[in-house]
C-alpha cells in the first residue's frame, strides 16, 4: 500500500514557489516557478527596469485581492482564493497567495508566498502495462476497464455476459493480484 502512495507522489509535478515582499519586488522564485512565469529556469532578467525581477498581472491580481482582506485574520493557511495563469511553458497553471507570517510578531505580514502548480491532462490508464505488471488475463483486464469506467458489477456483467458472481471473482482477483483492498485504491493505482 505504502509503495503505491510513493508512486502517486512521485507523478505529481513540483509546484513552482514564488516569495515577494508587499511592493511585489519577486524574493526568491524556485527552478519550476522560474520555468512557469518566466519559460525557462535561467532566465532571470525580465525586470522592471530597476533590475528588479516582476511577477506576471495574474500574480499581481491575486496578491492585490489578499492584501486588500484584513490581514489580521490571515495566516500562511488562509489564501484568497485560486486564479489561472496560462504558463509560458506547459499550459495552465493553478495559483494560489498566502502571507507570510512575520515571525517577529509585527501587526502586518510583510511576504507573501505564491504556490503555482500546474494543471495535468487526466492521464489515460495503460491497460497493456497493467496486464503485464499484474499478470492479469484478458477478461479480467476487460473488467478492469469496465470498473475504471465506473460501471457496477451488475453492469458489468451485462456488459459482458457473465453472472455478477464471476465479476466478483474477476474483481477480487485483480485487487488481490494488485495489493488492493477497494475500487478507489485500484483507480488510484492505475491513474
């Protein structure tokens, strides 16, 4: 179970983290947030004339709408919401800002931290791959399809002209044959 949570983990894509301080004069930017606002990671030159790196409007935006909220009741959880930012590479991005606390205890919060994480196509399931990972045969990957497509068992056996009793059988042996103990952990497996 433990495995499959780590493979989960490692197809999320890192997120791009951006600190600036309250006049938007960009603080530090890690490679992917580079690579999302600005299209490549060493390129760090787009500035404000002044040498100062700029954010992009959408950036901007956000950091404006959080800043115009009471930031007493703000912490580093509480963000204004989430706005899109269409990246220079790799499609859209999701955007959230959050204050940084001041950790001397000052009234205002003077950083703000931006989480740019970007949108994925929903990946289609690898059946073929699944088949050989799992040594599973060509009715049960039917089945597998059929529960990756939602279907119910009674569905599933109309579908294919079998009892609901061997869809159950199918089932229990692909989740056995996975180290799966529901529907929802076999979905998560395979997408």
């Amino acid at each position: 179970m433990m495995d499959h949570i780590l493979e989960i983990i490692k197809k999320r894509s890192v997120p791009g983290l951006l600190i600036i301080d309250s006049d938007y004069r960009l603080l530090y930017a890690n490679r992917e947030a580079l690579e999302i606002t600005f299209g490549h990671a060493e390129l760090r030159t787009r500035s404000d004339g002044e040498g100062q790196r700029t954010i992009p409007d959408e950036i901007a935006s956000l950091c404006d709408r959080l800043k115009m909220r009471d930031s007493a009741v703000n912490s580093l959880y509480d963000n204004v919401g989430c706005e899109m930012l269409d990246a220079t590479t790799g499609g859209p991005c999701s955007l959230r800002v959050f204050f940084i606390e001041n950790p001397a205890g000052g009234e205002k919060p003077q950083h703000i931290i931006v989480l740019m994480e970007r949108i994925v196509e929903k990946h289609e399931v690898d059946f073929e791959k699944a088949k050989e990972d799992y040594h599973l045969s060509k009715r049960e990957v039917e089945v597998l399809q059929c529960v990756c497509r939602g279907l119910t068992n009674k569905e599933i056996a109309k579908t294919k002209f079998i009892s609901e009793h061997t869809v159950k059988d199918h089932i229990k042996k692909i989740m056995r044959s996975m180290g799966v103990n529901s529907r929802s952990e076999l979905l998560t497996i395979l997408r």
